[in-house]
C-alpha cells in the first residue's frame, strides 16, 4: 500500500489523466487506479466523491447524471478545459520528480556531497 | 429469521445516509449508484445478495460521519471542524438562537414592546429603589472606624414614662472615658437654639448646620481638613471650622483661615476666628454639619460638669470594640453617678450605646438634631422592588404563555424536523434572556430623563455620572438576565412539552391549565393593584382627617417665637408680653415650656378628691405662663385661670376629661392635688383654680385625655412664647409684633413658627409614606394596564377568526364587545372580591396605628373597580371596534 501523504497528492493528477481520456464515473475510476497500480492504489469511495465534487466545483471536471439502460443512474465525469491545463501542469511537475529520482535511484548520479 | 430483501437493505442504507448532517442528497445519490455498482460486482463473483450487500456497504462507507468528514474536509480543505464535529454546547447555538429570537420578536411587534416596556419599567424602578436604599443604608459608613463609634444616649424613665433622649450631660462623655479602658476617645457637640446665623460682612447665612463641637471632635469623626491642625482648631473659645461649601458662599474662597465671621444664636452676636476649612464632607451623615463652633465659645467651664447640661455624646471604643463589656458597666456607672442626679428631678436615668451607623435609620430620640430615615419604609421599598421584579416576571410568563398557539406550530415543525426537547427549551430560553436584555438596556436609558425626579423625591446627589458606572450598568445587566432566566423557564418548559401530532392535525388550542394560570397572574395583579389604590386613598383621607381634626386650641391662629439666652433680653420678655397683649387682634401671649408639637404622655399624679380622700391618677401634665389658656384659644368652663394679680398664686387646673374621668364633675373646685417630697409626704394642697375645656397637643389622633396644667411662669432661656391672635388678620398683627420685638431685641432675629405649620409636619412620616406608595401605585398600575392591555390584544387575536364568523352571520359591534368583555368582568369582579377583604385587612391594620382614624369605607374600593372597569372596557373597545371594522374576509381567507 501506497502513503497516506502520496496517495493524497496524486489522486488529482491521477483522475484527471483517467478522465483525459474520455468520461467515466466513480467506481469505474476506482477500478482503473486499482488495475493501473496492480492494486498497490485502493481507493475507498469515501475519498473519491468528495475530491470528485470538489474538482467540480473548482471548474477542473463537469458532471452529468446518464439513466442507464437497466433504468439505473449514474453520474458520469468529463475534463474540462481548465481541468486539461491543470493535467499539464501537474504532469510537469510529476515528471520532474520521477526524472529527478530516476536519475539518483541510477548508477553514478552527479551530487555534491560532504 | 426474516430473508434478506436487498432493495430494502439499500434503501434503509440511505436513509442512514440522509440523517447525517453534511451529507447533501446529491451525493448520497451518487453514492447509492456506487453501491450497486459494487453489489453487482460482488454479484457477478458469486457473492450472495447478502454478503455482496454487505462487503459493498463497507467499501462505500465506513460510517455515515467520515463519510460527511472527508466531503467536509474536501470542501474546506480541512481547516474547519464540520458542524457534527462540534460538541453541541449552547454556547455555540447562542447566536443562532439569538437570531431566531430576533425574528420572533420581530414577527410579533406589539407583544414584544409591551413585553419589553414592562420589564424595563420594573427594573428601572426597582434598581432606582435599590440604588435609595443601598443610599440610606450607607449613613455614616465612610468615617474612619465607624463600627467603633457609638453615640450615648439617656434612656430617662420619668414617672413611669420612659423616653429615651438623644442627648446626654455634659460630664457623661468624658467620665466615660476615665472610668472604662475601652473608651478611647469622647466627642461633643450640640446645636444651640434651633437655628443659627453665621455672618461675614457682606453675607449671612442661617442654617440649622451649625454645631458647637469640643476640641476632641476631629478625634472621633475623620473629616479632613484642607487647612489647619485638627487637634487645635477647636481648642480656644471664639473660634470656628467651617466647610469648603461654606467658605466658597461667604468669601468665594476656600484660603479663609485667620478671617473671622459673626456669630450670633440665643446669645449676642459675637465674632468668631476661622481656625480651619474641612473638605470633602460627606452628606450621607445624620450630623450634616457646616461649622463647628468651638467649645468654648458657648459654654462655660461651669457648664461642663453639669448633668443636666445636654450634649450629643459620641464615643470611640478601642481596637477590641467590646460594647458588650461596656455595657455591662454602665449599671455601676448609673449607681455611681446618675441615680443622683435623676433623684432630683424625680427619675431614673440609663445610658444606652448606639451605634453610630445605625442612627439614621433608627427610631427618633427625644432631641435629635435631624429627623432620620425609616427603617420601615426601606423595608416597604425592598418588598416593593422585590414585587416589581416578580410582577415583571409574571407578565412576562403571561406574555409568553399567552402565545402558545403562536408558537404551538413551530414546536411542532422544529420537533418533527428531529429537534430535541432540550435544543428546544434552550431557544425559548435564549429568547427570554434576549428580550430581558433588551429591557435592561431600555430600562438604563428610561432611567437618565428620571434622575432629577429620583434626586427631588429622595434628596439624593445622583447624577447622570454617577449613576452610569460599570457597577450600576453591570447589576441592571445582570438582574435582566436572571430575570430572563427565571421568567423564562416556565414557558420554555411549556412550550416545549407539546406533542408534534396533536399541534399539527390543528387539534391544539391554549391548554385549559395556561388559561387558568393567565387569569389566576392577572388577578393577582389586579388584587395588588386595588389594594394599593384603596390604600393610598385611606392614607390621604387619614392624614387630611389627622390635619383637620379639631384639637381643642386654635391651631390657625397660633405663632411661637423661643426666648433668647440673654439676661437683658429676657427682663424684657415680661414687657414685651404686656405690649403684644394690647394689640387688636392678639388673644394673649404666654410663656410656656411646652413644645405643642409633642404628646405629653400622661404620669402619676396624687390628688385629693371632694370628699377629701387621695387619689392616684394618671394625667399628662404640663406647664404655662399666665395667658395662656386663652392665648391657645382653649376656654375656661369653670372657676378661673391663673391670676397675675393673686400673690403667690398656689392653684392648679384641671380639665374636662379630667373631672370627668374620676367622676368630680360638679365638685371639681373642692379638688385638691398633693405636693409630695422624696418619701411620699405630702408637703403642700394646692386648690384647682379652674377646668378648661379639653385639648390636645402633638398628634391629634390620640384622644384627649385627662390633663393637670401648673403655673410656671418664670422666663427660662430657649423656652417658648406663644401669641394667640385672630388667623384673619395674622400678617397685619404680625407687622405690628416686629417693631415691638426690635425695639426690645434688636439683635436678636425675630423669627417665629406657625403652629399649625409645626403641627402638620407631625405628620411627615405618613406624607413620605404616601409619597411612596403613590410612586409604587403609579408603576403597577402601568405594569398590571400592560399586562391587561396585552392579554386583552392577545384574546382578541386568536378569536379573530370566530369573530369574523360572527360578523359574517350579523353580530353587531355591542355583542361583539360583551363577548370579548365578559371574561375581563369576571376577572376583575373575582380580583375585587379577593381585593376587598384583603385591603379591609391591610388599611385596617395601618389604621390601627392611630387611636382616632377614619373607618374603614368601601367607596375607595368601588372607585377602584371603576376605575379599572373603565380602563379595561376602554382597552377591550379599542380591540373589539378594529376586530368589528375589519373585514371578515381578510381574517377568514388564510385558511
């Protein structure tokens, strides 16, 4: 299992990436992430909905409740534009800590040390 | 075991949803879709309904509350406990029990003015009498060591008629003081004559102000003095302290030591050296003095060891103050020295130690500088604050419970929307404290354009500044809130106890018991309210009957002037006397000792009967000059009165009720009264010259009882002359008496006092009295009309409906006004059978106090309950004529 701290922080980056690349819902988004993390990132729902509103109201996703064929609703996510720019931003900022310890977890990283 | 229905187990999760605060509808949607998302899932696996149920519950959400935490924290951004977080303490609900309390008393305008105005009124007038008699009780508290300072008085007890005098011989202090170790220091002072003149050269003040104190005054009595040394300013005959105030009138300057100012009383006038200014003199005193007169400058060395020489006597007692261990002495002290001196006079002498901060509010004494406060009436008055407050209350809780059906609804609605009982309780109670406040507030702000009226009924110094201190302003804060709090429980605990179903299927109408203890509130205050009508009504007709009553003598026409304290002076009274005597108009003019102010109790007399056996009776006597039955006006029924021409005059009168009480009418002149010496003897007969008609000095409710009168017409200093004259020509008679007095005593003001002026402030302890139950009348009066008033709007408001129904189907105005009329008739009619006996019962009790009163009469009754009938008949028909005028329609459409 993953930190607490760094399941936190990656949570946005990770639902808007999902939701990047086209709409989905709330347990379907759990689902991804488990099977994307080979289940090293479990989601509780508890987490997920309130980030998921709140992502909302702070403009980066939009909802919309879609009645399924089986008569049943289910309240599906899409990115927003400003939700795009943010993936950006923060898929600069991952990239630079990944490459940042990619380079010291490497052979002969370049430090000054002592 | 019941099977398991997944729609139902899904529906009773939501509903545990929905009872969580924070959790909006939207989500617990939302959420029931994941749910069964996951049950399908768990489905698919293999799970059965119930198991799938149960893993996905848990998945979804581990309790309602973290659930509603992490929506919170993720709306937040965590810096904020969430509401259901918060521990409910009514600290935190204040405000908004606060603001629905504003909005109540919003909605309900008139209720709340009339609940507010009457809240304020009583604790304004409350806390004005509080701040009276916390004022009246301080007395004498701010000089240094009060609880050590006692004044000496003389508890004489003179044939059989104990009275006890304020002041004591001259000696008494100072033996005090070398005979017992706990006396520590001795202080004397006295006012010589009734009023004195000081005077500097353009100005002259006459004042009762002035004393003669003696040097160790200043040791007793801490007053600060801006200039000169306390120990030596009285120490030397001729000289003065006077205060700050004083000064300022007669030099405009408080510098004034070394000047002198004349002084001038029963003896010639006289300079005096200013030795000292006190400052800062505190006017909460029984001893109000201006100037103290040394010692010296009036009495005489000689003076100083006489018993019978009186002083006001002040002692300190050392650090132990032990009164009781002096008081234990005092019978030694009375052997060693009194008994002596009273053995002279025929009477028994005790001494009595008062202390000093008790005076002002004890009963007079015999000679009392001041007339003092009365413990008596600062009881009526707390009694009376304490009434305020709790017809106050009672109003409040009329008010309040009064609007039960008001407020039946929104109990109803607040209960079925899951409030509890006790958030409930604490929101009528909020509102209570709320509306307590505010009349805190407006009773603060009624109190300031009431101060002058407060400063002229009390003769307090109280201003603006004075009165708007923390302190003040904290207390009437203070006593608002438990005001809110006591009156406020009642009507949150019955509001609060409907029950949701009964309110909301419209079944609820003010319970039977609410109106029953409205109408049992509003009797008691019209009870209260008659009872002090008809009081004040008895008391006014008691002091106008006091006033009026016929005394035997002509009290119209009757002036005093007092004999100065001059040899010169007094040769020339006897001249002055014949002179007055020819005027027209003048009836006579006679000395005499007697003060006609004061009820001569009645002592033992031995007297010989016709038939020349002795009897012992019991008569008030007194002593006059020649003239003066005829100077009062009284009349001589038999025999003669005293005969200036008859040498050596050794006679007695008598008067009516004398001869008639020991059954020697028609014989009285064969009476004789026994002189007795010290053993008993008989010593001397002397004859009864005449019977005069019956009268009575002092307070003219007591009977006219039987009276001896001796002849003593010697000119003693101090003492009185009386001038009986036609009252019709009074001023013309007067202008010729002056010139007279001038010419005889130039330097001696001439200063006189109408008797029948004299005789009526007798009566100034009932006029204070009835000053203050008038003030307290006027204010339940208004609190009982509010309450009335109120109660009244209130009545005519839930009948709106039924009596726009009766309108509808042709009531007239007259039927509409006796319906709404007949339960305020009842009401006062049962109020004034309770009120009746009960007032009979309390005026008859005061008037108990006076031996001749009026009787007791029902009229002041009746005009009571007119009264109140035509302000209650009054109040309905305002009620009644818009609840006829309106149209039926508006009252009946809402529903």
């Amino acid at each position: 299992m993953a930190y607490k701290t760094l399941v936190a922080a990656s949570t946005k980056p990770l639902i808007l990436s999902i939701l990047s690349h086209g709409k989905s819902y709330g347990y379907q988004i759990i689902k991804n992430v488990e099977n994307l993390s080979d289940g090293e990132l479990s989601w509780t729902d508890a987490m997920l909905y309130p980030v998921l509103h709140r992502m909302e109201s702070d403009g980066l996703i939009k909802s919309e409740w879609v009645i399924q064929d089986n008569g049943r609703k289910r309240k599906y996510y899409t990115i927003t534009e400003k939700g795009r720019e943010e993936r950006k931003v923060t898929r600069a900022q991952w990239m630079n800590v990944n490459a940042a310890l990619n380079l010291l977890w490497g052979s002969s990283p370049q430090l000054e040390l002592g | 075991m019941k099977e398991f229905n997944l729609e139902n187990a899904i529906v009773n999760w939501v509903k545990v949803l929905h009872k969580q605060q924070g959790l909006e509808p939207g989500f617990i949607e939302e959420l029931e879709s994941n749910l069964r998302d996951r049950i399908e899932d768990y489905l698919e696996e293999g799970l059965s309904e119930q198991e799938a149920f149960q893993l996905a519950g848990e998945k979804t959400m581990p309790t309602p509350e973290c659930l509603a935490d992490e929506y919170h924290k993720a709306r937040t951004a965590g810096n904020k406990t969430p509401p259901w977080r918060r521990k409910p303490s009514l600290l935190s609900k204040l405000p908004m029990h606060f603001k629905i309390g504003i909005r109540n008393l919003n909605k309900r305008r008139i209720y709340s003015m009339l609940n507010v105005s009457g809240l304020a009124i009583s604790i304004c007038a409350s806390f004005l009498i509080w701040l009276y008699v916390q004022e009246q009780r301080s007395y004498d508290q701010h000089f240094e060591d009060a609880e050590r300072i006692y004044r000496v008085i003389f508890d004489v007890d003179y044939e059989d008629v104990k009275a006890a005098q304020a002041d004591v011989g001259q000696p008494v202090g100072p033996t005090l003081k070398a005979d017992y170790p706990e006396v520590t220091e001795v202080a004397r002072l006295r006012r010589i004559g009734a009023t004195n003149t000081l005077a500097s050269p353009d100005n002259s003040i006459e004042s009762t102000d002035f004393f003669v104190a003696d040097d160790q005054f200043f040791k007793v009595f801490s007053v600060e003095l801006s200039s000169g040394n306390p120990e030596t300013v009285l120490s030397q005959p001729n000289t003065v302290v006077i205060s700050e105030e004083l000064a300022m009138k007669f030099f405009g300057r408080t510098d004034v030591v070394g000047n002198t100012l004349k002084y001038s009383g029963l003896r010639p006038p006289m300079d005096v050296m200013i030795t000292g200014v006190m400052t800062n003199l505190d006017k909460h005193t029984h001893l109000p003095f201006q100037a103290l007169i040394s010692y010296g400058t009036y009495f005489l060395e000689s003076d100083l060891s006489n018993w019978l020489r009186k002083s006001y006597t002040y002692v300190m007692l050392n650090e132990q103050n032990n009164i009781e261990s002096l008081r234990a002495k005092i019978p030694d002290f009375n052997r060693k020295y009194l008994d002596q001196v009273f053995e002279k006079i025929n009477a028994r002498g005790n001494l009595l130690f008062q202390p000093l901060t008790s005076i002002y509010l004890d009963d007079d004494y015999l000679g009392e500088p001041y007339p003092h406060g009365n413990r008596g009436n600062l009881k009526i008055l707390t009694a009376v604050m304490v009434f305020l407050l709790i017809m106050a209350c009672i109003n409040y809780v009329n008010l309040a419970t009064a609007r039960s059906v008001d407020r039946a609804v929104e109990v109803g609605l607040r209960k079925t929307l899951g409030s509890s009982r006790l958030s409930l309780f604490s929101q009528f109670m909020s509102e209570a404290v709320l509306l307590a406040l505010f009349s805190g507030i407006l009773a603060i702000i009624i109190s300031l354009p009431l101060l002058p009226y407060y400063r002229e009924i009390t003769g307090s110094g109280l201003d603006v500044q004075g009165f708007l201190v923390l302190e003040n302003i904290g207390v009437i804060l203070l006593v608002s809130i438990s005001i809110g709090l006591l009156s406020g429980f009642y009507p949150s605990v019955y509001l609060t106890s409907f029950t949701p179903k009964t309110i909301l299927k419209g079944r609820f109408s003010s319970s039977k018991k609410g109106a029953a203890l409205r109408k049992i509130l509003i009797i008691s205050q019209y009870v209260l309210s008659s009872i002090l009508i008809t009081w004040i009504l008895t008391v006014t007709a008691q002091i106008k009957y006091m006033k009026n009553k016929e005394v035997g003598f002509d009290k119209e026409g009757l002036i005093e002037l007092t004999i100065p304290d001059d040899q010169t002076a007094m040769k020339n009274i006897d001249v002055f006397i014949r002179r007055v005597n020819a005027l027209p108009y003048v009836r006579a003019a006679a000395k005499t000792k007697e003060d006609l102010s004061t009820y001569y109790p009645s002592g033992a007399q031995r007297m010989e009967g016709p038939d020349g056996l002795p009897v012992n009776t019991n008569m008030s006597a007194i002593s006059v000059g020649y003239d003066f039955i005829s100077a009062i006006g009284a009349s001589i029924v038999k025999g003669r009165g005293f005969d200036r021409t008859v040498p050596d005059e050794r006679a007695v009168m008598i008067n009516e009720a004398a001869a008639k009480e020991y059954g020697w009418e028609g014989r009285e002149l064969e009476v004789k009264y026994l002189g007795l010496d010290r053993e008993g003897k008989v010593t001397g007969k002397w004859k009864v010259a005449g019977v005069v008609s019956d009268f009575k000095f002092g307070e003219s409710y007591v009977e006219k009882g039987p009276m001896i009168i001796y002849l003593d017409n010697r000119t003693i200093p101090e003492s009185n002359l009386l001038i009986g004259l036609d009252s019709e020509h009074l001023e013309t008679t007067l202008l010729e008496i002056i010139p007279i007095w001038e010419e005889l005593f130039d330097i001696f003001p001439f200063e006189i006092q109408l008797i029948k002026e004299k005789l009526d402030a007798i009566y100034w302890r009932e006029q204070t009295f009835l000053n203050l139950l008038t003030t307290v009348c006027i204010i339940v009066v208004f609190i009982t009309s509010l309450g009335i008033i109120g109660l009244i709007s209130f009545t005519t408001e839930i009948r709106k409906k039924e009596l726009a129904l009766r309108k509808v189907v042709g009531a007239s105005l007259k039927t509409i006004m006796g319906l709404l009329s007949r339960q305020f008739v009842i009401l006062l009619i049962v109020a004034s059978l309770i009120a009746i006996p009960l007032g009979y019962y309390i005026t008859d009790q005061w008037l108990m106090n006076f031996q001749l009163h009026i009787n007791f009469s029902i009229w002041p009754f009746l005009l009571t309950l007119g009264c109140c009938l035509i302000f209650t008949v009054l109040a309905l028909s305002y009620h009644a004529f818009q609840a006829a005028k309106a149209n039926p329609v508006e009252a009946l459409r809402s529903e």
